[in-house]
C-alpha cells in the first residue's frame, strides 16, 4: 500500500506539471483565460491566479 502511494505522489506531480506546460502552451497560442478555466473545470479568476505566474 505504501508503495502505491508513493506511486500516487510521482503521478500527481507528473500531471500538474504536465497540466503547467498545457496551459502555458495554450496562452502562448492566444487562449483566454476564461477558455483555460473552462477547459480545467474552474473559473477564469481562479486559473488565472493558479497559472498567471507561469505564462
């Protein structure tokens, strides 16, 4: 069980990684952030301050 947790953690830090490179690349091609927010499920106030940093 421990093992697979473990295996949890590398995964979710995997995907929000993968997750920063998807939003930064669909800001550099002119997507909005309402359209991110959209996209991820969240309002475009709430992806902006999560991702505003990065793009």
């Amino acid at each position: 069980m421990l093992r697979e947790l473990t295996l949890l953690r590398r995964e979710r830090a995997k995907l929000r990684d993968r997750e920063r490179a998807l939003v930064a690349a669909a800001r550099r091609e002119g997507v909005t952030w309402r359209e991110v927010g959209v996209a991820l499920g969240v309002s475009h106030q709430a992806v902006c301050k999560r991702f505003s940093k990065d793009a």
